[in-house]
C-alpha cells in the first residue's frame, strides 16, 4: 500500500534506518513495501536484501525531486526497470546544473506516480498514474479525475516514525538550507503526518475510493526486482579474454612463467603450492580477478611506477609470481585460506598501493580499458561534535555557547533549553548519512552495467561512482580493487631519482634487494634504536618505542611489530605479554599449550588476523568457514550480524565441550575480541616491512636525500619542521627559498638543502610557476629591479620572496628591497605585459640605510614557513635553567628530572574510566627526543598550550630499555616578542 518511503539515506530529509522501515511495516502488517529515496538508491540493495528476514517483497524506486519539490516517482516493475531508472537518475546527479522535469520519461518496466495536484494536465501513459495523498481526497470529490479512477494510487508517504522524527527532519531541512530553524520555510518541509498508518487506517482513510486501494496493490503486485545476494558466484567482470577457459589458460602461463623471475631453484613445496592455489582460485570463479590485477599493474610498470600489493593477498604465490605482490609466502609461511578458501563466500582483494603522483593515472587506465567500472561510495555520517556544531547553529546560538557546548566545557544542569534540545538531537542524529563521499581506494568492474545495480554520481575527479558502499558490494558479490595512495612511496621513488644526479659518480641503487636489505647491519642499527624517523611505518613514537622494546634487528621481527602496534593487541594487553615472550624465554611458559602449538613464532600471541582462524578452528573446533565468518566478523562491518553472533556461541559451546575452563575461555575470546579488527593479515605486516626496509636503506645511505624526497612527498608522521631538523642532524646546510637557486619542491647539492617555494605559506602557485617559467627561459635573476621587470607580480607576493631573504644573492638588506618594491610595484598587475625593443631603465631611488636582525629574520620564517631555521630553544624569552638531556636520563631512573623539550607531537587516550590523558613527545636542546606520559590528573592540571618549548618535570621510568618521564608538572616557557613589533632599543639580540 505505500508507494513513498523514506530510510534516512533521503538525504538530510528521511529519518528512519532502512531496517528500521522494515520491522514498521511489518509490525502494521504490510507484506509489500515500496522504498523511494529522494534521488537516491544507496539503500536498495540492504533493503532488498533484509526484507526477505521481515517476509516482505520489496519494490524499489526513486521519488525525483528538485530540493524538497516533488516531481514524480519512479517505481521498477522488474530488474531491467531498476536498471532504467539509474540511467536516469544518473543523468542529473553527473550535471548538477540540471534539474528534474516536471514531466517524467518513458522508460520501460517502469510505474511513474505524479502526486496529485488540481492544475494537472499532462495526460497519462498506460504506466503512469496519479498519487492521492489523504488531504487530497477532499479535493478529489470535486476533481475531474473522480471520474478516472483507474488511474489512480494510494500515495502516503512515509518519512517519519513518531513527533520526534519529524522534528529531527526539520532540523535537518534546516541544515541543507544552511538556515535559522524559524526562518524554514514550509515549503522546505514534509508533513507531520508523513508517517505509516496501519494497515486497518489506511484502508478506512480511503474508504470512499477502494478503487484507489486495489489500484495500488495490482501495482505493488505487478512489481518484483530479485538479486542474489548468496556470493556463490562473483558478479565481477566474468573473463579477462574472450572466454573463462582462455582466462585459465593465461593464467596458468603466466604464473609458471613468474616461477623463474622469483626463485633461483624451486622446489617441490613451491609446485604443490601453485598448484593448489591454481585449482582453488578457479574453483571459486576469482581468475579475471587476478588477471585484471596484473593487467594493471603490467602496466604501471611499464610506466615506472613504483607500487606494493599488500593485504591478505600476499598470502597467494600466485599473487607473488603475477608481480602483484612482493611478499614470498612460502618463505612466511603465509596462510592461503585467509585470502581464499572453499568455505569463503565474501570476495577477496587485493590493496595495492602506488604514490599519490600515479594514483589518479591508474585509475584513468581502469576507467579507459574495462567497462562497467565504477568507484565506490562512502557514507559521511553525522559526528556528535560536528552535529552538535551544525543543529546550535540552526538554533542561532552565539558562537560562544557553540564553542562551549562543541568542547564539552558545560555542566548540563546549567544549560539552557536551547543547548539541551541541541544535545539530545545531536545524538540523535549522531550516524545519520549527511552525504556520499568517495571510498578511499574502492573501485568495482562488473560485468553487468553498474546501473544495474546502482545509481552513480561524479564528485571533483570526474569518475563515475556508485551511491552504495564496499559492504553492499560485497553483500552482491562485487569485489572491489584498492587502489591506493601512499607517500610513502612516492617519497621512495623520488629518493632515489635525488640520488642520481646528487651522486653521479655511485652506481644507482637497486632499492629491490630486499634480500641485501634484510642482512644489512647498518640498517639492523636503524631498527634496533629506532633512528627512523621519515622511514615508512616505522616512524610514529608508539613504533619507535616498540622497536626499542622488542631489540627488533630482523625481518621476521619487523613484520610481527607492524601488527602487535595495532590498536587491538595493545588493548587486550597481549603486546605487553608479546614483549616479555620475546625477551624474557622463561616467559613462554605461561602461553596455553594448543596456542603455542598453533603459533609457535610468536610463542602462543594471537599477532595476525589470520591467528584468529586458526584459533578458532584449532582450539575452538570451528570449520573454517565459522572461523573466517569470526574473523571478519571482528572487523566491526558485521559485528551486529547474526551469523557472526551464532558463531560466537559456537566457539564458547565447542570449547565448553572440550573441558576448557570457563577463565581460559574468556581470556581467549577476549584477544580475539579486542584485536582481531585492528591486527593485520601477516602477509599485509609482511608488504609493509619492504617497504619499511627500502626506506631504511635510503636512510642509513642517503639520509639527506631521503629527507629532501620526504619533505617534497608532504612528509609522514611528523610536521614539515621535524624533517628538516632531521636533515639538520644528518649535516645538512639549510638554506631558505631563493629565487635563483630553489624550485617549487625541495633541492639538494652536496649538503646543502634549498627549501621549496611551495613551503612558502602565503606563496601562489600561479607565482611560482611564472618564477620558474622566466628563470628557465631567460636565466637567473640579477637584481630586484630584473625581477620586477620580468616577472609581473602583485606586490605581496614580491613582498613574500623578501621577507623570506630570497634576493640575498643580491647582497642588499632585505629592509631595503621592501621599501624598493613597494616604491616600484604596481598595485594592480599586468599580466600580459607588451614586449619591448628597448627596456626602459628604472628610476632608482636613493634608500635610507636599513637593516634586519637574525631575530626578525627568524620571526618571518616562523610567520612564512611555520618554523623557524634556527633552534627553538634561541626564541626563549629566557635560557633554560634545565640541565638534563634526553641522553642523562638513563642514569636516574626512578628520581625526579627537570627537562626542556620543544613540542613535537602528542597522542590522547581515555582510560578505562573515561579520563582523558596523553602521551608527548619532545625534542631536547640537542635535538634528541624526550618521550612523556601525562597522567589524568597531570594532564587536567597542566594542559598541553600548542607549539613551543616546555620546562617538564617528572620522575625518570624505564620499560625494557625505554626512557621515559612521567610528567608531574608542566609549564610553557615565554618566547621574545615579535621585533618587528617593539621598539628597537627594547629588542634582545639572538644568535641562531
């Protein structure tokens, strides 16, 4: 009976989970629903795929509409009707700038319902019909269209659930109209009354027309779109060659051919592998899936583009021997079955990540040689504290109160009506879809069109992508490729390019000699005291003290860090544990004998994703078909699935039967639980730890030139200033832009490091490349005046380039060029300036003797690059009276240290009981790092005050040769005033 609902993915109008609409319509007994979202499907395929669950047939459509203005509704009388009305809606959502007719298409398979209006003249088509909202009925007496009632449906909309629904929908009308709530305008609303009747009310409602009710139920009966949502068989493109048995075919060829490429003399073990992989992957229709990927990444080859394939598919030598990975998993003894097995119904992937430079042009690749693609869709939701922002502001609450309200600076109590309202509908929209975003790597090739399934939108970059996310994709048996973008490697890549002409005379570097890499001492070095600061995932405090714990000088000790630095192992306390069995053999001894039997590497810790298979087969006696339902269950997507909730019963049920004591159970489950969907695949550890020793190698070698490709790949962990005092560390000679040696990226020569102009703040592109463009053609600058005459620029972005001292090779005071330029620069700029014959000599003015101090030079850096190039420690308003040093605090452990630390970065946590306290990280006056922990109450008392240097005092701890300060009291120390604002003979010299 209704033809019109509303989930919540109407966009900013709907209010009601898809789910949520079902179980309403099946408690007022209705066993067919209609869903029509407002020019959107993104929920149609969850909503047909959970009907089945409340035994109702679901009918799918769209309800086209220009803002809140209804047109029409489209309703799909079977899957090719679907597939018409994407096509459609398609149009409009790929141009913006169009807007939906007042008059619908012909499109076959398709029922259109235009709401009832008295002035409605456009005559109707055998499909179309006129919808008849309850208000209308009265008109209706009186209409023409009493006479037609063939032609006329039930139209009740439903939008909302209850009174409190309807007002969450004004709020949110509000907000897409960026508007005070008492300014909406009505127009702009849905009826209170859009909500669902039963079945009993809505027939007495129109029981004066029941022509009306049977009218709608023939239409509702004449509708019936299917899929399939049992994954047997992938709906991905079906054949990478003409047929499935060539796909094979190639396959098989070009994984034997990769056997020679990895291996020097393989064995036996490596062909039943092949083998087995070979049959299993066939078996479960995953062939063009792998050709596809290789197909891809021939081609970035071919190109030079460096990538890693990483995920649980490196856990397939098929994988390895197709150069989609690099990660040999006979070696590892990686787990087949965690990428595919029999028992697995959800499509696998593969994540292959390339440098943010070479995404974009893999993706085009995707696009131009497969049809049927399309990227994935994310869901934005609505956030407590973003809510909380947007609904104060609809309220018309001064920024004030927003401010307060936004940090939780409130007691309840004391707040007004206005802020409560804002509170409580804040949660209540708190994971509400606000709008479709783009999945961070996800893209789909079907074989069927994607408006098959979907329609597509087209954010900035101009790709066509769907309106559902990966897990309904999943759900329909469309597995995704990641491609993904990672400065890591783009920082990789360049390093190696800066090598070569930095260091003509050497051999180039074979970054691919993982092999040399993994018995390289002076990188065993690195990693053994965490010096590894830019080196890809090995960088962050939390990893370089891990390091340090675990004495970590080995591959294998690599891998496992990358996945015990995961949330979930730390929470269940097993990395602690992991640390102590590491160190301490003695310590293995507590492990449960099965566990350690199951993971003998790391001695009985469940480390890798693929331990909780094996875990739950092993020790909990599920199939792997359960256990893979667990694993993926704990990634928190299908954490409120029923299958996952059985499974779980299972494993408690088996262990019980077992005679496994209930303790042992629960502190089992418990690792399980609190990991699981936060570890890595072991293969995933395995692809990151290449890539970390390709980074460390650079880094021990070319430490220079490795932070010169950091700092042009937009760094890493830390901030742009960290970098080059890692540079500075290293030896290298900083020097700041200048307009004749420096470009817009990083420079290195010899040791010297030429800062970019694109570190420059302020500093416009369009600048930049004019600069660039001038120098190239006609060489360097001589003087301002040469400048100013070739390069036509506004006076502030000419003021930038001296202020940064940019003309110092001119060897006038920058003091002096200001006033220069602003005597010579146009206000308003020529950008085309006509070329003359004979150049016009300039009127030089006659300028006082002016000059700038090392102080005010430093406070522009500070203001232009965000950091001063000299110490930190020189601003102080006053030297530091501290006389410890990162290196003194090993010997006084257990005793109270006083220490000076400039601000690098710190980390937040909330305890079990919900306090909020920190963690720091510092450099000393040497430049080395000083880690802190700021407990709750320290961290009330003494709040964190932004950048700058901090007096710190503390008592000195250790954890397995670990340094740290647990923080009692912290200040921030003053810094001189800014010189160029005081008067001279108040200013203090500085030497930097």
């Amino acid at each position: 009976m209704y033809l019109n609902c509303h989930s919540y993915y109407s966009l900013r109008y709907g209010t009601i989970k898809p789910e949520r609409l079902l179980a309403i319509a099946s408690k007022n007994g209705f066993k067919t629903l209609a869903l029509t979202d407002i020019n959107n499907t993104s929920a149609c395929l969850d909503f047909a795929r959970l009907s089945e669950k409340y035994e109702i047939k679901p009918v799918l459509g769209v309800d086209f509409r220009n803002g809140a203005q209804q047109q029409f509704i489209l309703l799909a009388k079977s899957n090719k009707g679907f597939h018409n009305i994407n096509d459609y809606l398609s149009q409009f959502l790929h141009d913006q700038r169009l807007e939906i007719p007042q008059e619908a298409p012909q499109l076959d398979d398709v029922f259109v319902i235009y709401p009832y209006k008295s002035q409605q003249n456009i005559p109707l088509k055998q499909n179309e019909f006129l919808g008849i909202k309850p208000q209308d009925l009265n008109a209706l007496k009186f209409s023409k269209w009493k006479d037609l009632r063939g032609k006329l449906v039930v139209l009740q909309t439903v939008s909302f659930e209850n009174k409190k629904d309807f007002n969450t929908h004004r709020l949110l009308r509000a907000i897409d109209n960026n508007t005070l709530l008492s300014k909406l305008p009505k127009s702009e609303e849905g009826k209170e009354t859009d909500n669902m009747l039963p079945y009993q009310t809505l027939c007495e409602t129109y029981h004066e027309f029941p022509e009306l009710l049977e009218n709608t139920t023939a239409l509702l009966n004449a509708c019936q779109v299917d899929f399939d949502f049992s994954k047997e068989v992938p709906n991905n493109q079906k054949s990478y060659t003409e047929s499935e048995a060539s796909d094979y075919a190639l396959l098989k060829k070009i994984t034997y051919a990769g056997v020679s490429y990895r291996y020097e003399s393989p064995d036996e073990v490596i062909y039943k592998r092949i083998k087995m992989e070979l049959e299993i992957i066939k078996q479960k229709g995953f062939v063009s899936y792998f050709l596809i990927n290789w197909k891809i990444l021939k081609y970035a080859r071919s190109q030079g583009y460096f990538y890693v394939g990483r995920g649980s598919g490196a856990n397939s030598i098929v994988a390895y021997l197709l150069r989609i990975t690099d990660v040999d998993p006979v070696e590892l003894d990686l787990y087949f079955e965690r990428f595919i097995n029999l028992y697995r119904k959800n499509p696998p992937d593969f994540d292959i990540d390339f440098s943010w430079k070479d995404r974009d042009d893999i993706t085009q690749f995707i696009f131009k040689n497969f049809k049927n693609t399309a990227l994935l869709a994310v869901y934005n939701t609505f956030k407590f504290k973003a809510s909380v922002r947007e609904l104060a502001k609809v309220f018309g609450l001064p920024k004030e109160e927003i401010d307060k309200l936004t940090k939780g600076r409130y007691q309840e109590p004391d707040l007004d009506k206005l802020s409560k309202l804002v509170l409580v509908y804040s949660k209540y929209i708190q994971g509400f879809p606000n709008y479709l975003g783009l999945h961070a790597s996800g893209i789909i090739i079907s074989e069927k069109p994607i408006h098959y399934y979907t329609a597509t939108f087209l954010p900035p970059k101009g790709f066509a992508t769907t309106q559902f996310d990966m897990i309904t994709a999943e759900d329909i048996g469309l597995y995704k490729f990641d491609i993904l973008s990672q400065r890591g490697l783009g920082k990789i890549k360049d390093a190696v390019d800066i090598i070569k002409y930095n260091h003509p005379e050497k051999p180039p570097v074979d970054i691919h000699d993982i092999k040399g890499f993994k018995q390289d001492e002076n990188i065993k070095d690195l990693l053994r005291n965490a010096k590894a600061i830019g080196c890809f995932y090995v960088e962050s405090p939390a990893m370089r003290m891990l390091l340090k714990k675990l004495r970590v000088d080995t591959y294998l000790g690599l891998v496992a860090a990358s996945s015990i630095i995961r949330p979930g192992v730390a929470k269940s306390g097993m990395m602690r544990e992991y640390i102590l069995r590491h160190r301490y053999p003695e310590y293995r001894k507590r492990a449960h004998p099965v566990l350690l039997r199951i993971m003998p590497e790391t001695y009985g810790v469940m480390v890798y994703q693929e331990d909780v298979i094996k875990v739950a087969h092993y020790f909990g006696g599920l199939t792997l078909a359960e256990a893979d339902t667990l694993r993926r269950g704990m990634s928190g997507k299908f954490r409120s699935r029923e299958e996952f909730a059985s499974v779980k019963q299972l494993f408690f049920t088996n262990c019980k039967q077992k005679g496994e004591s209930e303790a042992v159970i629960h502190q089992i489950w418990t690792q399980i639980e609190s990991f699981a969907g936060y570890a890595f695949a072991k293969g995933h550890s395995a692809s990151y730890a290449v890539e970390s020793y390709q980074s460390l190698f650079l880094k021990a070698y070319y430490p220079l030139e490795y932070m010169v490709a950091t700092l042009n790949n937009f760094g890493g962990f830390y901030q742009t200033e960290f970098y080059v005092h890692e540079a500075r560390m290293h030896g290298g000679v900083i020097e700041a832009p200048c307009v004749n040696r420096s470009f817009n990226e990083a420079f290195i020569q010899g040791k010297t490091i030429f800062l970019g102009f694109m570190f420059l703040h302020a500093l416009e592109a369009k600048t930049i490349q004019a600069l660039l463009r001038e120098r190239q053609a006609h060489g360097a600058f001589e003087s301002l005046d040469d400048f100013i005459t070739r390069v036509p620029l506004a006076i502030e972005q000419v003021s930038i380039l001296i202020k940064i001292d940019g003309f110092r090779f001119t060897g006038v005071n920058k003091r002096e060029l200001l006033w220069e330029a602003h005597l010579k620069i146009r206000k308003v700029v020529i950008e085309n300036r006509a070329v003359s014959l004979f150049q016009t000599e300039k009127i030089h003015y006659k300028m006082p003797a002016l000059s700038s101090t090392l102080l005010e030079n430093t406070f522009e850096e500070l203001e232009l690059l965000g950091f001063p190039l000299c110490s930190p420690f020189k601003l102080l308003e006053q030297p530091p009276n501290t006389v410890f040093l990162a290196s003194d605090l090993l010997s006084f452990i257990g005793k109270t240290v006083t220490v000076s630390g400039y601000l690098v970065t710190t980390k937040y946590t909330v305890t079990k009981n919900q306090k909020v306290m920190y963690f720091g990280t510092f450099l000393d006056r040497k430049g080395h790092f000083i880690d802190t922990v700021h407990f709750p109450p320290v961290a009330r008392q003494f709040p964190f005050r932004g950048k700058g240097v901090y007096t710190l005092t503390g008592k000195a701890l250790e954890e397995f040769g670990c340094v740290h300060i647990e923080v009692s009291s912290m200040y921030k120390n003053a810094v001189m005033q800014d010189p160029r604002y005081v008067e001279p003979q108040k200013q203090i010299p500085v030497v930097c």
